[in-house]
C-alpha cells in the first residue's frame, strides 16, 4: 500500500512522496502557511484528507479571482455546534434556519458554512448532495460533525408517560414541530411513517419552532407537551428525553471555504480536549469521526 491509502497523517517524507515535490519545497509551503499540517510533539504531520483537498483546491483555476464568501454559518442549528464558533474565535456570523435554508444560502453564496442532517428516506442515508439539490456543486465538500441522538422531548419528569411516538397519537398532547424544510422536521414525519402512525392523529402546535432551543422552550414553559430534538437541547433545559434515532449531523461547504481561517480555527479547536468535554457534558454526542471529509466532489 501507498503512505495515502494506509494512514489518516503523513510524515514530510511521505507527503512530499505523495505530491512528487522535494522535502525542502514542502517546508518552504508550510513556512509559508500554503499547505495544512499540524506538529505533534516537533513533528510534523499532514492530514491526509487536507493535503487532497488542497491540492484539487489548487487545480481549479484562479481562486482569488472568485467572489469572497460572506463568513456565516447557516443550516441547521446543533448546541455544541453554536459553543463551538464562539470558543474557537471562528468569527463566523451564525444565521441557522434549517437545513434546508442552509443548502439555498451555500447555493446562493450567502454562507460558507451550512450545518445539515437531512435524511433521504430512499436511501436512509444523511445529506446526499443529488437528493440535497447540490450534486451540481463541483466544489463541494462534506466533512462530518457528529452524530447525534435525536428523540421526544418531554416535560420535566415525564408527567404523561410518553414512551414513543405512537403514544402521542389521539392523546390530546400538543407536539412542538421545526418548520418545513428544517431535518428534524423530515426525520419526525420518517419515524411517524415508520411506526404507522398518521400526522393528523396529532395534535400540532399552532406555530413551528424555528430552532431546537426553540422548540425545548415551547416545551419547558408549557406551550407544548412533547416534540423531536437532540438530547443537548433536552439537557439544556432540563426536559425529559426519550430517544428514538441517532443522525449524521455535517457541514457542508465549497472547497476553497476549507481552507479559510474561520474553517481552519472551528476545526483545530474541534480536536482541544475541552471541545471533547464539552460533547460530554452537553449529552447525545459521538464526535468519534469529527472532521472526516465524507463527501469530496
């Protein structure tokens, strides 16, 4: 096997094998800040995923050339997400609609980040760019978050015994919903068809709930009896949880976008001992494969 097949970092020698440039060239790009890479104890170390995304980076032609990106982070919202951008001085604005106003404003150029979980039920796989409306993005990367525990949120104690969703049906309980368009909202009418049980069996919040704080509000002070949403939220405002499903939560982004200073800060603070403390202490959280490029087109 080749040093790119077989491992996740290359040493110097091996990038410099991989890229067919002499060692010397391949410090001069990193004195120079042009090529991703990382010291662990002295050493140097390149993220195997980085150096190819850099270097297709570099075959698309004149990249400065190229209408700047507004630094927002849109799509969906995800509580240790929204710490995240604040503790690593990111100095990303964050505008999070749902994920599927993320995919328009990726699209559109309004965002250099978009957060999605939106689940294909053809496929039962998460944030497929044909299904998503991107497949005609040839910049586009994916690179993983987390996965995230998603289930019914409850009032504090669980006063009516609400185990599943098929409790919810004819039970009078009002049930807080995301807006259209938003991935929770696609995964609740997923599982309510899996489990056979009708929309309009429920009794629906007149109004959505335009993010998962939102919706954990709705419930905490009494406007809502139960709804979908992430076990952090549920922590955060010291609901009872009932889980249901674990999602593929990602960002998506333009290729180029990687290598700008906000991605490169969310993303090197992401791998600090207290971010993982953090996923540990705001509950729901597998940050195992977090910044893995899933998609690379």
């Amino acid at each position: 096997m080749t040093p790119s097949t077989t491992y996740a970092y290359l040493t110097t020698t091996e990038v410099a094998d991989y890229l067919r440039l002499k060692e010397r060239k391949v410090y001069d790009l990193v004195r120079q800040g042009q090529i991703p890479c990382t010291k662990v104890t002295g050493k140097l170390l390149f993220p195997r995923h980085s150096v190819d995304l850099w270097l297709m980076n570099h075959l698309e032609g004149d990249q400065p050339s190229q209408r700047p990106v507004p630094r927002v982070l849109a799509g969906s919202q995800d509580p240790l997400l929204e710490w995240a951008v604040r503790e690593s001085g990111s100095d990303l604005a964050q505008l999070c609609h749902g994920s599927g106003d993320g995919v328009q404003r990726l699209l559109g150029g309004e965002a250099m980040l978009a957060g999605l979980h939106l689940l294909d039920p053809t496929s039962g796989r998460y944030n497929v760019p044909q299904a998503l409306g991107l497949g005609g993005m040839r910049d586009l990367v994916i690179v993983h978050w987390a996965v995230r525990r998603q289930g019914l949120l409850l009032a504090p104690g669980n006063p009516a015994g609400v185990g599943s969703l098929a409790q919810l049906a004819g039970s009078g309980l009002v049930v807080a919903h995301r807006q259209s368009g938003a991935g929770a909202e696609r995964l609740l009418h997923h599982l309510l068809a899996s489990a056979g049980v009708a929309p309009d069996a429920l009794t629906w919040a007149a109004h959505p709930a335009l993010s998962e704080d939102d919706l954990a509000l709705a419930i905490r002070h009494g406007t809502a009896d139960a709804g979908l949403g992430v076990e952090a939220a549920a922590r955060r405002q010291g609901l009872a949880f009932v889980p249901l499903h674990e999602e593929r939560f990602e960002l998506a982004l333009r290729r180029r976008s990687y290598f700008e200073p906000p991605v490169q800060r969310l993303l090197a603070f992401a791998r600090e001992a207290r971010f993982a403390e953090r996923a540990e202490a705001l509950g729901g959280y597998d940050i195992g494969e977090l910044g893995a490029v899933r998609y690379n087109a």
